[in-house]
C-alpha cells in the first residue's frame, strides 16, 4: 500500500511513491487543462469526419463538407487569371515592340519578366544576365543573333538548338578532324587572340583565318548574326581566351543549347520576359 504523506515545506500530499528519497507530490493538472484537452481531442475527431483526412486503400477520405485546397487553389488562381485579363488580353492582340512603347504595360512587363527571368533564366545567365563561361551574358550589347526585340523574342520563343522546327541553328565545324593541321590551328588561334589586341598574329593564321572562318566571323572577326558566329573583336569570350581553350575551341568545338520556350512559357510571358532582357542593359 502506497505511503501517503503531508509534505512539510509545500503543504502538499504525496503519492505515495519515493525515489532515492525523492518523493512525488500529488499535484493534478488544473481543470481548465484538462478541459481544453479533452475538447481538442473531440475537435480533431470532429474534423477527421468533416474534412479530407484518412487515406484509404486506392483514395482518401474527403470528408462530409466536401472541401478541397485544391479546389479553393483552382478558383483562387481562375480570380487570378480574370483579373489579369485586362491587360495579357493587351499583351496577346500586340506585337512585342508596341508593347514596349506602351508605358503602363511596360511597367507590367518588367515586373512579369523579372519572376519569368529568375525562374528561368537565371540558373544559365545569371540573375542579372552576367552569363557565365557557355552562357552569353545578355546585359551588354555582344548579341549573337541580334538584340532587338523581336530578335530576342524569336531567340527566347524558338531556343537556340532546340526542338522547334523553327529554332536557331549554327555549328562550327571540328577543325581538328582533318581540316586543319595542328600547326594550322595554333597559327589561327594567335590570329584570333590578336583581333582583340591580346597577341600577334601570323601570315599563316591570318591565311588560314580568311580561308577558313571569315565566311562567318568576318573579315575582321566582327561577326555575323545571320549565322549566330560571335564576334572575335572585342575581347569579350563566350568560353574562353585562354591558348589551349582557343585552341580546344577551334578543333572540336562545344556547341551550347537554349531550351525552346514556346510551350513551357506561354505568348504573354515570352513577349513579358523577352521586353525585360532587352531593358537588362544591352538591347538594341
């Protein structure tokens, strides 16, 4: 039989049970706890009925009051989507550079194209379009394809290399399978440095250069748009400058993809974020 007893300092009975003389006081939980317990536990009851809550064998329960998150996002975003309409409806009916000399819906686009832009963009070109080594940096005005509006928007709308019929294609060839010598390509690559000012060039990389890239690049490396050939005259490197990089370049080259984004972006979106690429600082 348990021995209970009076505590002397707290006033308090015990329960009778002692641990290394340790003696537990006798001290119930308050009413009102208790009370408000027992309720949270009826309300959870109460809720497992009344909404969705217990998995079953091939569904779940969906509850008495037929609630579902899903429904409510649905409306939430078809509110949404209502609401918007006043000006995508804008967006949709104009080409993209009447949009841009629309004041109010330039504002909206800058403001859509910055969520598009970080959401999609962001990891290859950086949040500011900075680019990084294979990924064109678009807020200077180094354009492979062209830095107007709607050279950006076909660029972003089509991808480059991509799976649209319609999208941008250019390939450089692998020069080091026997077009060109290894002796050759090194010559070109020391003409190719000093098209921007960083080496000296050579009777035979200058006559290898004609022959070989011109077609392309230019007769003085200014590049062509038609064919997405960058410019080899202003320092500015999609890769690399560095001699073995050049010369890795030169003899099988890397040839970078842009997904298409017609299909994973919609036209309001595309028109959104292509306006705020050209407003990044280099558009044309």
């Amino acid at each position: 039989m348990a021995n209970i007893e009076r505590d002397e300092v707290s006033g308090t009975d015990t329960t009778g049970h002692e641990w290394d003389g340790l003696k537990e006081l006798n001290t119930p939980l308050p009413r009102w706890w208790l009370w408000t317990f027992y309720a949270t536990i009826i309300y959870a009851v109460g809720a497992w009925v009344v909404y969705p809550s217990w998995p079953t064998l091939t569904t779940y329960w969906k509850g008495t009051s037929g609630y579902s998150s899903r429904v409510d996002l649905t409306n939430d975003l078809a509110a949404q989507t209502q609401e918007r309409s006043v000006w995508t409806k804008k967006f949709a009916a104009l080409p993209i550079t009447e949009i841009a000399q629309d004041r109010n819906l330039q504002e909206v686009a800058m403001a859509g194209g910055k969520v598009i832009f970080a959401d999609n963009c962001a990891p290859c070109h950086g949040s500011s379009g900075t680019g990084a080594p294979g990924y064109p940096v678009l807020a200077d005005d180094d354009w492979l394809w062209g830095g107007s509006l709607e050279e950006i928007e076909t660029t972003v709308r089509y991808g480059i290399r991509g799976a649209h019929d319609d999208t941008r294609v250019s390939e450089m060839p692998a020069f080091g399978d026997d077009y060109l010598t290894a002796a050759q390509i090194k010559s070109v690559a020391g003409h190719v440095l000093s098209l921007s000012g960083q080496g000296a060039s050579s009777a035979e990389g200058a006559e290898v250069f004609e022959n070989e890239c011109a077609a392309c690049h230019g007769e003085k490396g200014e590049g062509g748009r038609d064919f997405g050939a960058p410019k080899l005259n202003d320092g500015l490197w999609l890769y690399s400058s560095a001699g073995d990089d050049l010369i890795a370049q030169i003899s099988k080259p890397k040839h970078g993809v842009m997904p298409t984004w017609e299909g994973r972006l919609d036209d309001v979106s595309i028109k959104q974020v292509s306006i705020y690429v050209h407003a990044l600082g280099g558009g044309e």
